[in-house]
C-alpha cells in the first residue's frame, strides 16, 4: 500500500515538473516572438496578444469550472481586483520594455521579482523572510544597479525602466494572490488580460495586421502566455515552491539565447555583469529553500 502512494506521488511530482519546464520554455520565446514581428506596433500585437490571451484562458477556466464560471470570477473578491489591475500594468509595459532595450536586459530586472514579492509580503502581510533574503536582496539591487546603468549607456534606460515598472506590477500581484491564497486566482489573471486589451485598444491606430503579425501576436497570448499561465498553476500543485522558482529561472538564460541565435541580439557588458549578479543571487537563494524544503 505503501509503495503505491509512493508511486502516485512521484508520478505526480514528475508531471508537475513537466509543466514547470514547458511553462519555463514558454515564458522564454516571448522576446524572439516579438523581434519577428515586421511591421506590427506594440499596442497592435499587445491588443491581439491580449485578446487571445483572454480566450484561452477562459475556456480552460469553463472546463475547470463547468457551469461555476461566473462564481469562479465573484470569488477572487477584492484583491482579485488588485491582481487584474496590476498585472494587467505588468503585461502591458513588459512587451513595450522589449521594444525600447534588450531582451536580456527586460529577463534580467524582471528576475528581480522574488526579492520584490518577498519585501511587499513582508511589509504589508507581515510574511517573515529567511536571513539570506537580506543578502540575496543587496546583491540583486547592484545587479539592478549595473544593468540600468547600461541601459543609460545604451540609450534604452527607458525600457529598463518599463522592465522595472512590469516586475513592481507582477509584484504587487504576487502579493494580492497570497492574501488569497485558499482561493483559484486564474479568473484574476484573466481580468489583467482584460485589462491590458482594454489599455491598448485606446492606443491602437488601426487593428489591421498583417497576417504573420496577427499569428506572432496570437502565438504570443496563446502559447507564451496561456500556456505559460495554465502549465504553471497546474505544476505548482505537485512541485515545492522553492523547486519551482529555481526551475523557473531558466527562463532568464533561455530568453536572451533564443534572440542571439535568432536575430543576433547581443546585451551589452554592464547589462551582462548586472544580469550575472542578479541571476546567481535569486539561484542562490532559492537553492537555500529547496535545501531547508
């Protein structure tokens, strides 16, 4: 009996981690997609992407759901609301970040996240936080330092600080999620996308795309982000959450390598020093929980 519910549950950790790796490779081509776009604006593809996004996320909320939709969406209450509001911020200035600097530079600062989550729970959640936070967090602000310094040097510190102003947004979601964490908080996403939809409508000039911009841009809410959503909610329910934030990281590798190898897109050295300090300190200190997990 034992080693059945072994079994079951290493069947389950190893689908878990399934999901978190394709989860992680999507979350990864949202750079290249966007630098084989040819003649699309941002707020163009950000409204169609956003579109699609909407969609796919509301037919997998049907299926979970089945004729519960409508509470699913009531539940997330208030901080559902905060959730909507600031990840539909976060969507919205990361694709314009990867239009104004690097796609390196955009991964890099928005690695930053764990360390920003983590400070937000603990001021407004009173979460408490390990030792090694504090150290992690001093290393990943010179990092933070180094790689808006290049972008200054590069000209593109107004897309770094759009990376900057997604990972506060993407932050301030993360925390709104923990106060209602007993809850399903897919719905909430799905607003964000909403959101974002209804922020780039009142920018866009025109909605005609040409037909391979119109595919990036539904790849990009269907696959990067869907996807990327679904898989990771599905993951985290099998994989520990410092497992899950370790794997997760390999983003921030992938993402700039699918751009060099694919267009030659190439960070320059104080964004590269910036994202090497930030990228060892978040892996060291989500080695330090899967350790103590």
């Amino acid at each position: 009996m034992v080693t059945v519910l072994q079994s079951g549950v290493t069947e389950r950790y190893r689908f878990g981690l399934v999901c978190v790796f394709a989860a992680t490779l999507f979350t990864s081509l949202g750079g290249i997609l966007l630098r084989w776009v040819e003649s699309a604006s941002g707020w163009q593809i950000l409204f169609y992407r956003s579109a699609s996004f909407v969609l796919v996320l509301l037919a997998f909320l049907a299926l979970r759901h089945r004729g519960n939709l409508a509470v699913a969406f009531v539940a997330v209450g208030r901080p559902g609301l905060v959730v909507a509001l600031c990840l539909g911020i976060s969507f919205a200035t990361y694709l314009l970040a990867m239009l104004e600097t690097t796609v390196a530079n955009v991964v890099f600062i928005l690695s930053t996240a764990p360390f920003f989550a983590a400070a937000l729970a603990w001021i407004l959640l009173r979460e408490p936080v390990r030792p090694a936070f504090w150290l992690s967090l001093a290393a990943t602000l010179v990092g933070l330092a180094f790689m808006l310094g290049g972008g200054a040097v590069t000209g593109s510190l107004a897309g770094s600080l759009l990376a900057l102003v997604s990972c506060v947004g993407f932050c301030g979601a993360l925390v709104a999620m923990r106060e209602r964490r007993t809850v399903d908080m897919l719905p909430a996403v799905c607003l964000a996308g909403v959101v974002t939809m209804l922020i780039s409508a009142t920018q866009v000039e025109s909605f005609v795309l040409l037909c391979h911009d119109l595919v990036i841009a539904i790849v990009f809410g269907v696959v990067q982000l869907g996807f990327q959503f679904i898989l990771m909610t599905e993951g985290s329910r099998y994989v520990p959450a410092a497992e899950l934030a370790l794997i997760s990281r390999l983003s921030v590798v992938l993402a700039p390598l699918w751009v060099w190898i694919g267009v030659d897109e190439v960070p320059n050295r104080l964004a590269l020093i910036g994202g090497a300090i930030v990228l060892t300190s978040v892996v060291a200190y989500s080695a330090t929980g899967l350790r103590r997990g």
